[in-house]
C-alpha cells in the first residue's frame, strides 16, 4: 500500500509541471476566467502561480500573487449607466481602452509582489498563460523565464488576437472586438473597414509607448539572468498557443488556425452549486416560470434614475412570471412578483427548469451561461464586446436586442412579451444548446490538453500557422507585382525607343 502510494506520488510529479498564469484585469469576469485556468490545472496535478487582483480559494499546490493595486486604474464611475444614458462616456473608444489595460499591466508588473518574482533568478516555469486584452505586454513574461507561451483571449476570436498566431480577419464578414453594429449592408460593411483602419492605425502608432513599457519593465528583469531582452515583436508574436473563450453557438464560424483552440464554457460548473433556500422556494412556486434580470459585476444598475427602475416594477407586476433582479438596492413598494437581490448564483439560476427568461448585458460569460442552459435572452449592451455578442444571439435566433435609453422599460416590456409569446426564441436556445453539448471532450479537458501539449514538445512549433512567418509583401504577391510592372516599364520604354529607329529604317527603305 505504502510503496503503491510512492509510486503514484512519484508518477504524479513526474508529470507535474509549474505555470505561470496571468489575468491581470480587476474585474470580476475576467477573475472567473482565470480562476478556471486555476482550478482545472490544479485538478490535473500541475502547480499554478496565479497573478491576479481577486484572490481565490487557497489550495495545495497554488501561489497566488497579489496585484490588487492595479484595480485604481478601472474606477467604478466608468461603469455607471446614468452616464451610458446622458452619452457622456463612449465606451467603444479603442484608444481609451488600449491606454488603460497599458496602465494596467505597467502597474502589474512594477508592484512590489510582481517585482519579487521577475527578480528572482531561482524561479523557472514551464509556461506562462497571460490573458491578452488590448496589449501584448504580459508576452515578455515568457521571454524572461525562457518558456512557451500561451494565450487566452476573453472573447470570440476577433483580428486582433488571431493576427498574433496567424492572420488579420477579413473585415467583410468579421466584427471588430469594439463594433456596436454588424451586418453584410454595403454600409455596414464600409464602416467596418473603417473601424478595422482606425484601430490598425491607432495600434500602430500606440507601438512605441508598448515597446517602452515593455523594455522598462522586462530589461532588468532579463540583465539579471544575463540574458538579452528579445525585441517586443519576436516576443509577441511567438505564442506557441492561443485559447479563446469561445464556441461556435456564440459567434460565427469562421476559419482558425491549429494552435487556436476554442474552449469557451469552461468556467461553467458541470454540477451547480444548489439554490440558496428563499432562491429555491421562490423558483420552485413559479409555476409560470421566472425571468432573470442580471447586468453582470461591473455595471451599476442601481445608478438608473429612479423613475425608470419604478416604470420596470410597474410592467414587471403585470407579469405573471416571477422576476429576480440582481439590481443591488432595496427599493420600497415592490410588487409581490419581484424579488431584489444585490447578488445572485447566476449558473443555478439559469439551471432551474423554470428560468424562461434571462435579461443580461450580453457579456460574454453570461451569453454562454444562457446557451449552456439553453435559456433565451433580451440583451442591453453596455460596451466592448457586448454589442457583438448580442447582434450574434439575435442572429442566431435565440435572443433580441435593445439598445439603453429612457425608452428602455416600455421596450423591455414589449421584449419580454414577444419572447414569452413566441417559442421560436425558447427553441432556437435549446437548439444551440444540445449543439454546444454535442462534443467529443469537454472545454475543460482540452485546456488542460493542450498545455501539457505545448510543454511536452518544447513550444507546439508544428501547429503554428505558416500565415504568420510569411512576409507581407510575400503573402500578397507584391514581389510578383513590382516585377510586372517592373517589365511593363521596362519594356513600353524600350519599344518607345525602339519605334522611332523602325519608322526610321522604314523611310530609308521608302
Ligand atoms: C519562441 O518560442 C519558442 C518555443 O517556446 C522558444 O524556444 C523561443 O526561445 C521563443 N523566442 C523568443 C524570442 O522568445
């Protein structure tokens, strides 16, 4: 028994390996996300050093270290809604969102916890994972401990994470990561080449302020080892992995290179946490089902004016469904049918057989939650990809789209009515959902996969893309199209000058 125990123990280390996972972002969301990087490679025997701004649970095996200090940088005032309502913050701003994430890891790096670990000569790992928003920073990572790296993208694949392991998407038939609005229109499509040029550019010329954040927070790190820092462009785009929080029932199908590997839904817990006991009772009882009112951690619901949350109690008690309302205050006179909570399990919630509806900001998290559970959905986008992920459900039949404004509770309330009415959005959700079940491993299992990949052979260099190491101008024939022209020129001046010493000869025969 003794000498069965060593052995396993013995097997189990052998095949341990140490990582270094990074989501930097203060928000809850993407704390969920790295958190499942956490928890499942943990399961899997590996050790995990976990750089976030929310600790989690302490568990064997795991080192977390603590970036909180960085969260000054996303004041709450940006998430509330009063102002989404009055236009005085354009939350679409590519620019505004590339400054602050750069912000963010420059924090991220240079605090005290962080400084330690770079600076540590002993420390080795066998890859790092850094979640990619807005800026490439969190790549030097892996030039420090000599490793592969691995990405992980919160989103649906977009061209700004696919062009680091492989190519820029075709504006024609893909949304940017920040568009509010997409369909196939002439229009539509014009203003998104438009969006596609404006962030090329903006990033373009963003590069030398990343280059030097980079070169200041990594360039002693690597003095120390002796090493020489690599230059910013060989570091970012030699991830030997990227992971996308995605899945094809929530965006559209589009062609992804081998090292891209889609695993959105892994956050989701395969058996949810029971019901609280008022949360139980209440959903049992309602036998005409329950809507779901929810608009995710970061916004702040309870900053509407009040006139608007009284309208939404006032329609809401004509109901005949149960309302739960993550809206984070009490209010007085609520009618019998509504129930305010300031938190709320949102995985258990949507599980109960009785959700019928579910009325979200469309971030990402809670759109796959809603496929997960096949609950249809009413989604107010708020920013960043909420729009896109909504204009995508809506395509796909399971959900409608309204956008926030003072008008919103007389149109959440037709909403409401149209999609309790007709069963198509009910259906289309269950049709999405038992295809997003229908798979050979679970997201879970390919994510520890395919990291036990990348590390075993050394860097996955045989599923990157040959897209990436091939040169521009090769890519587009431009070599081929200089030397057309090239012996277009040369030839027209050759006959130009040759013409003239026929003519002449013709008139010396005359
Ligand atoms: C690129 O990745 C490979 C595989 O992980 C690694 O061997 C190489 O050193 C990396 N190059 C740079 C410049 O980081």
């Amino acid at each position: 028994m003794l000498l069965h125990t060593i052995l396993l123990c013995s097997v189990l280390s052998a095949n341990a390996y140490k990582l270094l996972v990074v989501f930097p972002i203060p928000s809850k969301s993407h704390g969920i996300l790295g958190e499942g990087f956490v928890t499942h490679l943990l399961k899997a025997g590996h050790e995990v050093t976990y750089v976030t701004p929310i600790l989690i649970k302490e568990s064997p095996g795991l080192q977390q270290i603590d970036v909180s200090e960085n969260a000054r940088v996303l004041s709450p005032e940006i998430f509330d809604v009063s102002k989404v309502l009055t236009k005085e913050l354009n939350l679409q701003d590519y620019e505004l969102w590339s400054v602050v994430m750069t912000e963010i890891l420059n924090i991220t790096f240079n605090s005290d916890n962080v400084q330690r670990l770079l600076n540590d000569k002993d420390e080795k790992f066998d890859a790092v994972i850094v979640e990619w928003l807005f800026t490439e920073l969190g790549a030097g990572l892996s030039a420090i401990f000599n490793c592969p790296l691995i990405w992980s993208s919160s989103m649906s694949p977009h061209t700004y994470v696919t062009s680091l392991v492989n190519e820029h998407l075709n504006p024609a038939y893909t949304p940017t990561l920040l568009s509010t609005k997409f369909s196939f229109d002439f229009w539509d499509r014009a203003l998104n080449l438009w969006t596609y040029l404006k962030i090329w550019n903006h990033k373009r010329q963003f590069a030398d302020k990343e280059t030097k954040v980079y070169e200041e927070v990594f360039g002693p790190a690597a003095a120390l080892r002796g090493q020489k820092l690599p230059a910013f462009d060989e570091v970012r785009y030699n991830a030997s992995l990227m992971f996308g929080n995605s899945h094809v029932s929530v965006a559209e199908t589009i062609a992804l290179p081998q090292n891209y590997k889609d695993i959105g839904g892994y956050h989701i817990k395969r058996n949810v946490d029971p019901l609280p006991q008022n949360l139980q009772q209440i959903m049992d009882n309602s036998r005409d089902g329950v809507i779901y009112f929810s608009l995710g951690s970061l916004l702040q619901p309870q900053k509407m004016p009040i006139k608007m949350k009284r309208d939404l109690l006032n329609y809401f008690s004509a109901l005949k469904q149960t309302v739960i309302w993550k809206l984070g205050e009490n209010l007085t006179d609520v009618p019998k049918n509504v129930h305010l909570f300031s938190w709320a399990p949102q995985q258990s919630i949507l599980a109960h057989p009785n959700c019928v509806l579910f009325i979200t900001h469309a971030g990402l998290l809670s759109i796959l939650e809603a496929i997960y559970f096949g609950v249809p959905i009413i989604g107010l986008p708020f920013f960043a990809d909420q729009f896109v992920n909504i204009e995508r459900a809506v395509a796909k039949g399971f959900a409608k789209r309204l956008d926030f404004s003072y008008n919103s509770p007389v149109e959440l309330n037709e909403a409401i009515k149209e999609i309790l009415s007709n069963t198509s959005y009910r259906d289309r959700a269950k049709d999405w959902s038992s295809i997003y079940h229908d798979k050979l491993v679970s997201p879970e299992k390919e994510l520890v996969f395919w990291v036990e990949h990348v590390i075993k052979t050394r860097g996955a260099k045989h599923l990157r893309s040959i897209a990436l190491a091939t040169e521009w101008y090769k890519k587009y024939y431009m070599d081929l199209l200089a030397c057309s022209l090239l012996s277009i020129i040369v030839l027209s001046l050759a006959l130009c000058k040759l013409l003239p010493v026929f003519k002449n000869n013709k008139k010396k025969t005359d």
